[in-house]
C-alpha cells in the first residue's frame, strides 16, 4: 500500500497527542476508559496504526485536557511547511 503524502503530518499530531495525554497524567487505559472506547482504538491512533476521525481527536483532546485548536496548529503549520496547503 502506498504511504499517504500527509503521514509526516499526522505523525507530528500524534506526538502532540501522546505528550498531552501523558502530561495530563492518564495512562492510555484511563482515557480511553474515560472516553467510552477499548484502549486498543486510542493505542492504535497514537501509533500510526488508524486514521485519526476529526470527532475522535475533538473528543479526544476533551478527555486529556488539551486544546484541540493547538493540536489543529501543529498539523496546519506542518501542511504549511511542506507546501500542501
């Protein structure tokens, strides 16, 4: 299968959204327990290993306490950078 164009950019995001998680302090069994969903679905998000849903990542964010609008920068100013957008 053909690696996606905006892989580098969704590899930033899940940095992000790995660090929040853990400065938030939960591990990835308690947020997704807090999220409603098996911590396979969030493990495999941070990892590379699922496409991360735009509802999943604002809802996501809610749980971990992290501000959706500076994960939403990261992945803009990455397209940016690379010309994509």
């Amino acid at each position: 299968m053909k690696p996606s164009p905006y892989t580098v950019h969704y590899e930033n995001l899940r940095i992000w959204l790995r660090q929040q998680r853990e400065e938030s302090g939960l591990s990835l069994r308690a947020a997704s327990e807090l999220m409603g969903r098996h911590h396979s679905v969030l493990g495999k998000m941070e990892q590379d290993r699922r496409k991360i849903e735009l509802s999943e990542f604002i809802e996501y964010c809610a749980v971990i306490g992290a501000d959706p609008h500076e994960g939403m920068d990261i992945m803009i100013n990455s397209l940016k950078t690379s010309k994509l957008v």
